[in-house]
C-alpha cells in the first residue's frame, strides 16, 4: 500500500508549481509518518470501529472515482467560471488538506493489513505491546517503516513519470478506487456488519483477486496509447 500511497501523493499535487508540489508532497510523507505510526498505536480501535474502515473506504471511492468519471463522461472545453473555480480549489493548502485525507485512508488500510499478516506469525517471547504479542507488533513497526521509505522516493518518481505520461493519472485513480474497495471489503466482513465471511479479507483468493486486478490494471495503464498533443500548424 505503500506504492499506492506514494502514487496519490503525486498525482495530486501535479498540478501545482514545482517548488509548491515538493512542498506537498514533503508534507503529504511527514503525515503519512504522522497518520500510520498513531494508526500503529490504535489498532485495537481501528480493528474494532467499522465506521473507521468505511470512512476511509468510502473517502477512497470517492477519490478514485470522481476522476474517473470525470475523465470518462466531462466535457472536453470547460467554460471559464468552472476553469477558475477548479484552479481556486487546487491551491497550496487545498492540494495538502486532500493528501492529509488520502494519507489517513491508506495509514487505516495499511496498518490493517499488516496487522493481519502479523496475527499469523508464531508468538514471540517478546512482552505483549499495543495488544499484539510484541515480535508480531515489532514486524508491523519495521513493516511501517520501510512503507514510509518507499513513500519518500516513490512519490518522486512518480511525479516525474506522470509528467512525462500523463494518461496514467486515470489509471492511478483506477488503483486508488480499487483500494478502496479493498477497504470496504474489510468493512462488510468485520464482525459487527457480517456481510461478509470474517476472514474474507484476508483469504487466498481475494488475495489473489485484488493484486491480480491491481497488476491487471497497471499493466492497461502503462501500455494503452498516450496522446501526444499536436504541434500547432506554423
């Protein structure tokens, strides 16, 4: 979820100016620190409040899909008022409150899946710590810390790959609405809600699902045609 993470914090903070978009995006990996080392230390009541998972689920959705659709169904020549309020609401501190919102998201998401492969590992003579044996909360911690890593240089990447292949802003918002159903599949199959198998979530065949359209998706993305603008007729 990591690479997932780093990719929203790129796309959206492209459109600002270079030296504001290394600002957000700097902001965006010191509250995905922030975001998943609180997550860290609240397992218990992440694991516990449904409504936490389908917030995040939901804001995910939204995410993915508003740009999708959008993408798909808006019209090609916007009039000025909608040009002048979409460019109002991508400012500095706009872009920056969206990452912090996407940053919470995936911190839920990311600790949840790492507290479930966690579970399965053998206990540890560590003391228990956070209501984790300590050697499974240990590996979560370490876990955390490596994602946050790949979210520092990722997102850079990303950043320059957007920039030179701008059709795979769609396709990463396609990853990210994906996510997000990864998240709500999460929600239905806690115990409180029951839609779902409890251990749905984290069975091999979802697994294998949810990476497989992952994968499937980036693949598209990465090798569907890119326009190039057209050169103006001297």
């Amino acid at each position: 979820m990591s690479a997932d993470n780093a990719l929203v914090l790129a796309v959206i903070a492209k459109n600002l100016p270079e030296e504001q978009k290394k600002r957000a995006i700097n902001y965006g990996i010191i509250m995905a620190f922030v975001f998943r080392f609180a997550a860290l230390f609240a397992i218990s009541f992440i694991a516990n409040v449904w409504q936490i998972q389908a917030i995040g689920a939901a804001y995910l959705l939204y995410l993915g899909l508003k740009h999708i659709i959008q993408a798909r169904f808006g019209k090609k020549n916007e009039d000025v008022h909608k040009d002048e309020k979409q460019k109002a609401g991508s400012g500095f501190w706009p872009t920056v409150s969206k990452i912090a919102i996407a940053d919470l998201a995936f911190a839920i998401d990311s600790i949840l899946a790492a507290v479930a492969l966690a579970l399965g590992l053998p206990d540890s003579p560590l003391r228990e710590f956070g209501g984790m044996d300590g050697g499974q909360f240990l590996v979560v911690l370490l876990g955390g810390i490596a994602g946050l890593v790949l979210i520092k240089f990722a997102a850079s990447w990303f950043v320059k790959l957007l920039a030179e292949r701008p059709a795979l802003e769609t396709t990463a918002y396609a990853i990210v609405a994906w996510v997000g159903v990864k998240l709500a599949v999460i929600t239905l199959a806690h115990e409180d809600i029951g839609v779902l198998d409890h251990h749905f979530p984290h069975s091999t065949g979802w697994t294998i699902v949810f990476y497989g359209v992952l994968v499937a998706v980036a693949l598209l993305g990465w090798f569907a045609p890119t326009k190039k603008p057209q050169k103006a007729e001297a």
